[in-house]
C-alpha cells in the first residue's frame, strides 16, 4: 500500500496567502484539489462571488495583496512610478493611456477599482505599454513579460483571475 501511495501522491509547496493577510480562499485554488477529483458545487469563480457580492472591501484587500506582491517583485523597477517626460521625451506621444503601480495604489486607495475587471485593466496596460513602446530585446519589455506572468499567477492563486 505505502509503495502504491508513493507512486501516485504529489506533494504541493505550501499556502502562502494566509501570511498575506487574506482570511478564506476559494477551495478550487488550492494546489492538487482537482486532481484528487473533487469539483465545484456551482461553476462561479472567487472573482465572479467577489463582483455578484460588491464586497467591496474584500475585494480590495486582496487586490491589495496582489499590488503589493507585484511591486515588490524584482522585475516591477520599470513600472513602479509615471513615466518620466523629462527623460523619455517622445514616450506620451506614443503612449496615449499611460498607467503605473504607483497610480493603481492610488486608484486602490480611493476605491477606484469596483470590480476586478478595472483592476485587471490597468494592470494589463501598464504591460500592453510597455511592449508597444520597447523592443522585445530590451530589458523593459523582457521585465512587462515576466511580471505580467507573476500578477497572472498571483490572480490565480487567489481565484481573481
């Protein structure tokens, strides 16, 4: 028996949400539940509850958590603060929607972000910017893809996405 439990048993890293400060999480989030078989009562996402409720405050708590895990990535540097004119003279030409994480926490604080679709929205700008303005050989483009998995994965894990 212990040889067969062996062969099929996987072990998952451990949560790490509840170290952020989130309270509960979707169950279908938590690494290897499908694969044991186990399934949804109804087909809603955590994201769909969190809109369907206008629990506004849970939903920012955990927008909240993914900012602040995305801006303190390695790879948020580019993105952290506005464009800066001065030094990228021709960059608002360009770009004619220009979106930053020190903006989103901003529009997060004010309660600008209702739904995660607006905050998904912004997010994805700041990457769509970024890789319209870059080269894909820059470091600036390479940095918008990498981060643009890492809040990807972030969403997931918290049932955002």
């Amino acid at each position: 028996i212990y040889q067969q439990q062996r062969t099929v048993s996987k072990v998952h890293p451990g949560l790490t949400f509840f170290k952020e400060g989130v309270r509960s999480i979707p169950i279908e989030s938590i690494p290897g539940i499908e694969e044991t078989g186990w399934k949804p009562a109804s087909r809603t996402t955590r994201g769909q509850q969190l809109e369907e409720s206008q629990d506004i405050d849970v939903l920012a708590g955990m927008l909240k958590i993914v900012l602040n895990a995305v801006k303190n990535h390695d790879d948020s540097w580019p993105f952290r603060e506005p464009v800066d004119k001065k030094v990228v003279i021709d960059y608002y030409d360009h770009i004619k929607y220009p979106m930053d994480l020190k903006t989103m926490m901003e529009r997060l604080k004010s309660r600008y972000y209702v739904s995660r679709r607006l905050f998904i929205a912004d997010m994805m700008r700041i990457f769509t910017n970024c890789k319209m303005y870059n080269l894909p050989e820059t470091e600036y483009y390479k940095s918008a893809e990498h981060l643009q998995q890492y809040f990807q994965t972030k969403m997931k894990e918290l049932g955002l996405w």
